[in-house]
C-alpha cells in the first residue's frame, strides 16, 4: 500500500490529504486455478486453489471436490449463471458418497427463505432439449452420470398443458431427484470436481 500526502494550509487552518493507493491481485484465470490438460478443462486440487476457493464459501470434501450451497433462491437459469461465473458447474451427483456430502450440505441450511420449496435444491440437469430426456449441464445423460435416484412418482412433468411443464431437476433433502419448473427459485449447490 502506498500513502501520498498533502497540506494544504486554509483559513480554519491546516489540512491535510491522505492518499492510500491499495493493489488488489487480479482475479482472472491465472488465479481461479483452471488449467488445461490434454484438451480438458480440470479444475486442480492444488494448495493455492483450495484456499481461493474457500474464501469464495466453497467446501472441500476429500477425493470429490469442492462445493458451495447457495442459500440465496434463483430460478434454474440463475443458479446455472451463478455457478459459471465462479467457475464452477451446477452439481451433479455422481456417487452414493456425493449424495451423501450434498445431504449433509443441505442440513446446515434447515430453512431456506423465499425458496419455493423448502426441502429442495437445483440440480445440474434437465430435459429442456428434449422432453423426457434428462441430460446433465456437461451434456452427459443422467442415468450415466454415477447416480439416478427419483423420488417417487417422479419425473411427472406435472402440469404440462397449461404451464411449460418441468424440465429443471432439484434434489430433495434425501438427495432423491425430482423435475420442477424451471422459473421456481431454490437453493442450489455449485461444484468444483477435482477429476473434470
Ligand atoms: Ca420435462
Ligand atoms: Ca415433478
């Protein structure tokens, strides 16, 4: 930091004029920690990384990756949005162990407020392109993706006929799938994987 002053004498008398010029590291791709390997874009688990991702709210948890729970409600697009612009990709589970850190995630948020549903949180994936077919934000099917695991009687689709049906995927508390709309605001939870 760099101080400059200057006096300035008057009729009440003396001022003086502090400057403080104050360097602030960019923040752009050489400190979000994303680097090229052999075509892919990974995210690394290296020191520096893990530490600038933990002053932005992000989590680690060993051998996954890190996450981030937005307890702030936006509609599907948001949370996708939001996710991008911190470098990350709106979650998608991809293992019984992941399902279980996102459980444990959602616990400490036991009330959302202003989320359309209390027990719900938006999920990387959807069947926007093609009804029915649910495909995850990398473009990888759901059912390929490590995890499936509906809630019961869903996907419904409900309301399809007088509304544009629901083609957005959140997750329950239990970490069990379901369709909704897409414009409803929920929480959602941001991921860095370690393995791309
Ligand atoms: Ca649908
Ligand atoms: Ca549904």
């Amino acid at each position: 930091m760099d101080f400059n002053q200057r006096i300035e004498a008057s009729e009440d008398g003396e001022k003086v004029h502090l400057y403080a010029t104050v360097i602030i590291p960019p923040a752009g791709p050489g400190s979000s920690g994303v680097s090229t390997v052999s075509g892919e874009t990974r995210a690394s688990a290296g020191g520096d990384e893990g530490a600038a991702l933990q002053v932005q709210g992000y989590r680690p948890v060993a051998g996954l990756g890190y996450y981030k729970f937005h307890a702030l409600p936006l509609t599907w697009y948001g949370a996708l949005k939001t996710c991008y612009t911190e470098a990350a990709q709106l979650a998608v589970i991809g293992s019984e162990a992941e399902a279980a850190a996102l459980r444990r995630l959602f616990q400490e948020h036991p009330s959302v407020p202003g989320a359309h549903y209390d027990y719900a949180a938006f999920m990387g994936a959807s069947d926007l392109e093609h009804e029915g077919v649910y495909v995850t934000v990398d473009d990888v099917p759901l059912q390929d993706a490590g995890y499936l695991r509906w809630q019961d009687g869903q996907p419904n689709n409900y309301g399809r006929g007088d509304s544009p049906g629901q083609d957005c995927i959140a997750m329950t508390r239990q970490a069990e799938y379901f369709d909704v709309e897409c414009y409803i605001k929920l929480p959602f939870i941001c991921e860095r994987r370690l393995d791309g």
